[in-house]
C-alpha cells in the first residue's frame, strides 16, 4: 500500500519508509520499519519482500517537519481521517428487534451485577484500613528526575537531519 500522488507533488522528493507487518490477524509480531529511501526505492524494496512472503508492506513518506505546529497539525489530520473511517465502518444495518430483547433476562442481569459490585466494595473497604507510608521527599526526586527538557528548536532538529544523513551514508 503506499500513497497515490501527482507528479507534481513535493512529497515525491521526500524520504519514503517501509513498514512491513503481518498479513494475517491471528500473527502477532512487532512491525518492522525500514528506511529512509528514495520513493522508487522503497517501492521496489517493499514489491520485492511482499512477493515472496505474506506481508503487509505500507510505503509512505517520512515527514521531516521540525515546527511543533505543523506535526499537531499532521496529527489532528489523522485522527479526522480515522474518524472518518471509523464512521463509514459503522454498520448502519442493524436494527433493533424487540422481540429479541428480554426485559425479565435483562433485569436478572442487573440484580447479580448490583449483589457483586457490594461484595467488591466490602472487599475494597478491608483493604483501605491499611497503613501506607507516604514519603515526599521520595516524588519530588522523581519528578526531578523526569523532568520535561522542552522541544528542540527548529535549527537543533535541521542539525540533527544532518548528523543522521552522516551516519545513513557513513560519513
């Protein structure tokens, strides 16, 4: 699968990747992602790998956006595609029959769940009288620890997609 695009289009000049996976639903292994090539390149890499095996190869341009704006702009565009898709998948067929409800079924349900959640809060209360030690020293090591450095700026991110192309063609 990869992106159909004019002739014309700047994304043809761009790094392309390839991300193999399983064809099947039932296999379950990591996807590997491969690249950055030229478009033709990842295209003919990706058509020879999924001819011989059963894989699924997703071709597509990498994106070297370096604005934090531009990359929530990307991923506010994917998710309304995904929406968008997930809305056309709904299936709109199902009716409801009321002949295939039970309300007396229905209810039996909903006394067993209610019996159950008061014997599961009984269980929680127990647990609660527990004494726990809190140590504040010990979160504030933590969030030093982690704490959030801020985003590179755009000339730090350019220089970065130099230092890697050096090492892509070992230089």
């Amino acid at each position: 699968m990869t992106l159909e695009l004019p002739d014309n289009s700047p994304m043809l000049s761009m790094p392309w990747i390839i991300t193999f996976g399983p064809m099947a639903e039932d296999d379950e292994w990591e996807p590997v992602v491969c690249g950055p090539y030229e478009r033709e390149h990842a295209l003919g890499l990706a058509e020879e790998i999924v001819a011989d095996e059963e894989l699924t190869a997703v071709v597509e341009p990498l994106l070297p956006l370096v604005e934090i704006e531009r990359i929530r702009e990307e991923i506010a565009v994917a998710r309304a595609l995904a929406d968008e898709e997930a809305d056309e998948d709904q299936d709109t067929d199902l009716e409801f029959q009321s002949e295939d409800y039970d309300e007396d079924e229905d209810e039996e349900d909903e006394e067993y769940d209610e019996d159950e959640d008061e014997e599961s809060e009984d269980e929680d209360e127990d647990e609660g009288d527990e004494d726990v030690e809190y140590d504040e020293d010990e979160d504030d090591e933590d969030d030093d620890e982690h704490e959030h450095a801020g985003p590179p700026s755009p000339d730090e991110i350019r220089a970065g997609f130099a230092r890697i192309a050096a090492r892509l063609t070992g230089g």
